[in-house]
C-alpha cells in the first residue's frame, strides 16, 4: 500500500528542538585547533546561531514538500520516497540512494536537470532514516537492495530502471546489481561499492591501498564505532542536538572537497542545517547508526575472488573524496561490468551536492548509453 506523504514540523516541536538546542554547553577547545581535533568550535557556534536566529524552518518544510514523497509498506518495513514523474515521452526510471550522514534531500539540487532530461526520479530514505521507519533489527544494504528492487518493480511497476548511489547508496546500488539483476539497466557508481579480496594488479593499485589504508586510519574511526557500539554513540548524543550536529558536520568538512570552498560556502549553512534536521526532527540520528552495524551482520562489503556484479556499471571517480579516494579503473573491473569512467575535475564524497552540473551531466550520459545498449540488445 502507498499514501502520500508530507513533511508536517509544528511550531511547538520546532521551539521544543530549539530550546534544547540553545540549553547545550559548548566546551572549551584548545587554541588554534580548528577541524584538526574534530567539529571546529567557532564554526559550530555560528552554525547554532545560525540555526537558532535565522534559519527559516518554514521554508525549509516549503522545499522538503517541493516533490511528490509518498510512504510504502514493503516486508514489514515503512519506507518514505520521492517520486518525480517526468514530462518527457517514455522516461527512463532512475533510484537515486543517499548515505550517511546524508539523506534524501541530498539530491536536491540534481533533481530538475535529471528530470527534464527524460528520467523518472525515485529518491528513498533508508531504513531508519529521516521518514523512514526504524526497523526491529539493523538493516544493511543487502537488505536493503532487496526493498528498493521490490520498490521499482513491485510497488512502483517499473519493470526495469537505472540505479545510482555514493556513500551507503553505492553499496546498496552494487548489491541490487549483485542480487537482483532482473530488473536492472545499468548503474552508476562515485564510491567503491563492492571490494575484491584479489591482490593488487600493479602499481596504480598498490598506491590507492596505501592512500586508501591511511584515509581510513586517519578519518574512519566513526566507522568502527558505528558498526561494532552504535548504541553507545547513540545515547551519547541522545538530547543533545548541538552534539549531534557536531557529528555530523565533521564529516561533510572532513569528506568534501574544499579545494572548491569552505564548508559553509560549499553547501550553504541552511542547506546543511536542514540536512541535520532531517535528524533531529525525526529521532533517526541513532537508528541511522544501525545500518553500520546491519553491514557487519550481512558479511561486510567484500565478494569472492571471481565474484563480479555483470550489470553494466557507470563509476564517476570525483577527485577530492577524502574519506574513499577513487580506486583506480583496473580495481573496479574486477567486481563489476564497467563500461563508462569519468574522472572530474572536482567534486568530493557528497557528489551531488558538491558538484551537481558534473553529476547529472555524467548520470545523463552513461544513461544514454547503457539504456541504449540494453534496449536495442
């Protein structure tokens, strides 16, 4: 069963939000420190001013309600999506899956230009996330990928689509194309969704290991928190928005690609606040934790040596991803059917709000091909 939804913030709630928000203490920090010990105090404070004083939660309501969202029971699990239909003659249905600490509205500013180019737009939260509903168990992306295929071709009667994802969304999107190929086109990659337990190739591959093992040593210690104690984390941060906040923030700094910006003018301060809200205005900050573990109890992201998704695959390799450095062509050949790269000229691990001209340009372009080619085979 599918009802429309709408996002519905009370006055009451929002000021009951802020209170607490205005109520946190904010600790010293050591002089000079900056992001280099984690979320920059002087930032997080005018990130709170920001918030208390001058975001307009109403107009952020207004453009979360822009796009025709709906909920879907589908095996036990309540499931909030965007559904943008386009104008054009038979468009092609393309599932777009955010990440964490990302959501749904990460796509926000690549909706328009995919629409008018012919796509029919499916925009999901995942499990536990934003409007969806928190699951009795983690929930990883195996079984995720399960939901969102029985979403396209079930729920929605596509009986076959496209599939992009970064972050979670590129994992979820490989385990679609892994699992459940039937309905699949193609699907396009700007993250590393299946890792290949082989050996490195050459020499290209050995040094993304050793830039890819230090990225992980320096900036994946919330990783191995959130997949082994996410609870913990979770009370932790539990009425405390502004700590929440700090969380979350530290890892768009810490993931993007500055070299285009400081944060603030990269993604804009209430663009970034409203991403946080999609949080706190729906107590998902904890259960959004339980994916990271669900990923331990599906078996991790690693396949087989000879294991491959053959689902012909698209992968954008954005330079300035902090956090999962781009792997080199050879790499990604060896867990999936690769038949269009790209490697733009800037654009970090939050793809779509980074650089959205650079985004839908690519999605567009490897659509054509692998729609194309599949259609005519």
């Amino acid at each position: 069963m599918v009802k429309a939804f709408a996002v519905e913030w009370s006055e009451r709630e929002v000021e009951a939000l802020k209170a607490r928000l205005a109520a946190c203490p904010l600790p010293p920090a050591p002089q000079g420190s900056g992001w280099a010990l984690g979320c920059d105090r002087d930032f997080l404070e005018r990130f709170r001013d920001r918030w208390l004083n001058g975001y307009d939660w109403r107009a952020a309501m207004r453009d979360l309600n822009r796009y025709p969202q709906f909920i879907a029971e589908i095996d036990g699990q309540t499931i909030h999506f965007v559904h943008i239909e386009s104008a054009v003659a038979d468009a092609r249905p393309l599932l777009l899956t955010h990440g964490w600490p990302g959501s749904h509205y990460e796509f926000w500013s690549v909706i328009e230009p995919l629409s008018a180019a012919g796509f029919d737009l499916v925009i999901p939260s995942l499990p536990g996330y934003a409007f969806s509903g928190k699951p009795d168990q983690p929930i990883g992306p195996k079984r995720t990928a399960a939901l969102w295929d029985r979403l396209m071709r079930e729920v929605l009667g596509y009986p076959h689509y496209l599939a992009q994802g970064g972050d979670w969304g590129a994992t979820v999107t490989s385990q679609i194309g892994l699992n459940h190929p039937e309905g699949l086109r193609g699907i396009h990659l700007n993250m590393l969704g299946l890792r290949s337990t082989e050996p490195p190739q050459n020499e290209a591959e050995i040094a993304w290991m050793a830039k890819s093992g230090a990225a992980q040593q320096m900036l994946g210690g919330y990783s191995a928190l959130q997949m082994v104690k996410p609870l913990s984390l979770g009370w932790l941060g539990a009425g405390n928005p502004l700590g929440q906040a700090a969380w979350i923030l530290e890892r768009f700094h810490d993931w993007a690609d500055l070299s285009q910006g400081h944060l603030e003018t990269l993604f804009g301060l209430d663009h970034l606040i409203t991403n946080v809200m999609l949080y706190m205005m729906t107590d998902s900050f904890t259960s959004s934790l339980w994916f990271y573990h669900g990923l331990i109890r599906e078996g991790g992201i690693n396949v087989a040596a000879g294991q491959r998704c053959e689902v012909p695959t698209g992968f954008a390799a954005f330079p300035g991803d902090a956090l999962m450095p781009p792997p080199p062509r050879s790499r990604v050949e060896l867990c999936f059917n690769l038949v269009h790269w790209t490697e733009p000229g800037m654009g970090g691990h939050f793809a779509a709000m980074e650089a959205p001209q650079a985004f839908a340009a690519d999605v567009i372009k490897w659509a054509d091909k692998v729609w194309l080619t599949e259609t005519h085979a």
